[in-house]
C-alpha cells in the first residue's frame, strides 16, 4: 500500500466559492481531494449582468478549474453531475456528461452545490423569462436583449415594435436592479447611433418587486437612494407587485389593491427567487438532516450535518443562523471546513464554532453610482462606485481575470464601448444541456455508447 492509499478522501460538490476555498486550505494537508463540478468552470456570479449586457467576455468572469487546481497536487477535478449519496457506504453518486454512472468513495465529504433560481411553483415561467445563476444564462440574456433591438428595428406594426422596446424584469434585489441600470445604458448610451428606425433611448425598462422598495435588504436609507437613481435612468419602479402569468407577450401582475394590469414585454428578465438545487434533497433524504424553506440544508455550528460529523455543507446551500446566499459566507464556510478537516486528520482538537465575519454589501447601479453597506456606514454615489470596483478587482479569481476586467472596463465606462456584444441567432447542437439525453438517432450516429455499469472513481 503506498501512502496515497492510505490518506484520507475528500470529496468535494461543486466548485463554486465554498468548494474552491475548502481545496485550497487543504492543499498541504495529507489527503486525496475529488473537487465534482457540474460545469468545467469556477464562475463569478456577480458579475453576471456585465457578461449579459455586453461590458465582459464570459472568460472573464469563469476560470477553467483544472486551471485553477493544476499546481495542487493532492486534488483532482471531474466533471460530472451529482445525483445523491450513499451515506452508509460513504459514496458519492454521479452521472458523466454522456449519461453512465460514476461513484466516489469519501471520507470526507463537503457539499457546496449552491443554490439555483426559484419560480415559486411556476417554472413554466422560464421558457419566457431566463434567470441569471450561470453562464448560460448570461448569453441568452446578452441574444434577447441586444435581440429585441434588432427585432424592434425592423418590426413594422409601431406595437410590435414597442414591444421589442420594453423590458420587464421580476425582483428588485441587485441582480434586478444591476439589470435593469444596465439595460437603460445600453439603450441611452451604447445603442444611441447604431440605428436608423428605432431610438433606442425610448425602450422602457419595467422593474417590478412583492416589497416596498428596491435593494430592501441594504436598509431605508440605502434603498431610497438607489430608487432616486434608478428613477433619473429612467426604470420605471413598480413595488408591491406581483406576478400572476408570464407568456410570450410578456408579463401580468397584480398591484396592491387587486388590479391586474397586462404589460406588453418582448423581453421579460427573471431576478427573484433562489431555491437548492435536487442534489439537495437526495443528499437529506440519504442522511435525515433537515431542509429550510428554500430547500437548504440545515448544519450545526460546525457547518456538518447532524449525527454526520464527516458531512459538511458550506456556503449557498447551507441553512445555519439565517446567513445570507453571498460570497463571503461561501469562502468563509470553504475556509473553515477545510481548516477543521486539515485538524481532524492531524488529530488535533476540532476548530471552534463557525462564526461569520460581515464584511458588507454592495450593488452597482450605474457608472459612477453603486451603494455600499459595512456595518454602519452606508454609502453611495461615486465614493461607493469606486469602492464596488475595488472590492470586484479584488475578488475576481486571477489575476489575468482581473487585469482583462479592467482593460474592458476601461471602454465601457470611459466611452460607453461595450465590446462583448456577440450572440448566436440560434441554439447550437442538438442537446440543450451536456446532461441531457440525446436523440437516439444523434448519439447512435455521432457518439460512442456510454457503458452501463457504474465505474467507481475514489479520488
Ligand atoms: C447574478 C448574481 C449576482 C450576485 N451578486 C453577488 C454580490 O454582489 N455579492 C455577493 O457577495 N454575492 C453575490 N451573489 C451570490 C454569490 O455569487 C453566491 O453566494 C456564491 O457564489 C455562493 O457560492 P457557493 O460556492 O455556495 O455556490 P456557487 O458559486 O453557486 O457554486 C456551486 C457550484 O456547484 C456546482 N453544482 C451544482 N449542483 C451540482 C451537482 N449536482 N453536481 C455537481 N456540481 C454541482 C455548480 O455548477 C457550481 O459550480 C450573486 C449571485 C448571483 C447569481
């Protein structure tokens, strides 16, 4: 037996901030880690809206992971879908991009799947209005968009083309209401000359909200600023709304005294809602811990599952003390289960308690206008756009990431250039996603048959 063999497995899902972080503390630490990714890439979500709206390429806001890991010779990264656990026989359970089975024995495991959109019951929503969690969903946001412009152009009924002119978007939360800023600078400042028919200036921005004001959680204060500055961009705020139907004309919504008013949208934007992703639930049902309302799993202080010390879930996914969905509680968590794994493995005492360590908020809502929130200093305008900026330089993972995030930024919000402006007219290939069956047809065709036993991976 060489010592490989005898050190201990880690499994890790999801390689998001807790994943990552947590390979990272144990990277000198005398152990096997398999990092399992549904996606080849580690992907900085926040800055989302700026790969949608054209500012950054999508390689610059996602690192490939293998790239990420390559000098860290103790893990292995896979790509693979998680379907559940056998928590008994200490396995991770998986499905390859080609449909065959994989397992992964652990001793170990740290679960950090995040979180993924929520309709409220009504996914059928989706197909008229994407949501914002992944690259994907990024680049169908950019072709409907930069899309609608072109469709608005070239409509000859004035209605339809003002439908084309109007964008709709459900949450005012900051994706929403990053969205929603950016899309009236595309319209007022990008766009401006480009075209011949239409004034792009006179698309309509609707942002719609169930609560009384945008950005509620950065407090009064906060919120009332960024609605004034919302309000001279010209998104026209409609709060204590809610959404009844969503179809291909675009959205119906009910306001606070029952009227339900149609609003004619070529583009409707889904902003609201997180819930776990199914993962979440197998791996409950496999161990009994409980979930909160969103599906979350709820951990102890020490971030494990109850009467499973060697489960831990970190960041999005995890329900401890009401933390919130954000980065810093997904690199502190990864932080901190890697410490406790790298303790226990030494034999040492465990680490204390997790404790999470605020460290503050910020949203953008226009060039040269954000809004920060650490603790008791609330600030906004031009002073928090530059402290935005700051904290995503600082952030952003790589440094060459960072670098080309300023090189793009510097057009963007100098000249109003958004160089990231390509699209596809169509969906390309013939699955929709790498998980998806495929037709038989193609796959007897094009592709080698998957074998039907599982095969067994131990990291
Ligand atoms: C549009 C947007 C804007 C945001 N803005 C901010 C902000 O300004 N500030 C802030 O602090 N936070 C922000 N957040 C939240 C922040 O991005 C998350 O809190 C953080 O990414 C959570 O990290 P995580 O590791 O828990 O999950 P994620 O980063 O979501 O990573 C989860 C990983 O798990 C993988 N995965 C999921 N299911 C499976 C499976 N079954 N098998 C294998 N792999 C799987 C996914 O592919 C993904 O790579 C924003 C989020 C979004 C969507």
């Amino acid at each position: 037996m060489n010592d490989q063999d005898s050190q201990r497995r880690v499994v890790i899902i999801g390689g998001g901030f807790a994943g990552l972080f947590a390979a990272r503390m144990l990277r000198r630490a005398p152990v096997r880690v398999t990092l399992i990714d549904r996606r080849p890439h580690h992907l900085f979500q926040p800055l989302l809206y700026q790969c949608s709206t054209g500012i950054l390429s999508e390689g610059k806001i996602a690192v490939p992971l293998r790239d990420l890991l390559r000098k860290q010779k103790n893990a292995d990264f896979v790509l693979a879908e998680v379907t559940g656990i056998d928590a008994d026989g200490r396995r991770v359970l998986a499905t390859r991009p080609l449909g065959d089975q994989m397992e992964f024995g652990y001793d170990y495991l740290i679960v950090g799947a995040g979180v993924q959109q929520s309709y409220f019951g009504h996914d059928e929503y989706a197909k008229w209005a994407p949501g914002m969690k992944t690259i994907e969903d990024a680049l169908v946001i950019r072709r409907r968009v930069f899309g609608a412009f072109e469709l608005a152009d070239t409509a000859v009924d004035p209605a339809e083309r003002s439908r084309w002119l109007t964008f709709a978007l459900v949450g005012a939360g900051p994706t929403g209401v990053e969205l929603a800023g950016q899309i009236r600078e595309v319209a007022t400042k990008t766009l401006r000359d480009e075209y011949r028919h239409i004034k792009p200036e006179d698309a309509r921005v609707l942002l719609f909200d169930g609560g009384d004001a945008p950005l509620a959680p950065f407090g009064p204060e906060l919120s009332a600023k960024a609605a004034r500055t919302l309000a001279k961009l010209g998104v026209e705020q409609h709060m204590h709304s809610i959404v009844t139907n969503i179809d291909g004309s675009g959205l119906s919504v009910r306001a606070q005294d029952g009227t339900v008013t149609h609003h004619e949208a070529g583009t409707v934007l889904w902003t609201a809602g997180v819930a776990a992703p199914p993962v979440a639930a197998a791996i409950a049902a496999a161990t009994g811990a409980k979930q909160d309302r969103a599906g979350r799993i709820v951990v102890g202080d020490d971030c494990t599952i109850p009467d499973h010390p060697e489960i831990f879930v970190t960041g999005d996914m995890m329900s401890l003390n009401k933390l919130p969905g954000v980065c810093e509680v997904a690199m502190q968590t990864g932080i901190y289960v890697g410490e406790r794994i790298k303790h226990d493995v030494a034999g040492k005492m465990p680490t204390k308690p997790f404790r999470y360590r605020d460290l503050g908020s910020a949203a953008y809502l226009s060039r040269g206008r954000a809004v920060v929130s650490v603790r008791n200093v609330h600030l906004s305008g031009f002073v928090a756009w530059i402290i935005w900026l700051f904290i995503h330089i600082g952030f952003l993972t790589g440094v060459r990431n960072r670098l080309g995030a300023l090189v793009s930024w510097w057009p963007a919000f100098v000249r109003d250039v958004r160089r990231e402006r390509t699209y596809t007219t169509e969906q390309v290939g013939v699955i929709g996603s790498a998980y998806d069956v495929l037709p038989p047809a193609a796959a007897a065709a094009e592709l080698p048959r998957p074998g039907t036993e599982p095969s067994t991976r131990t990291g």
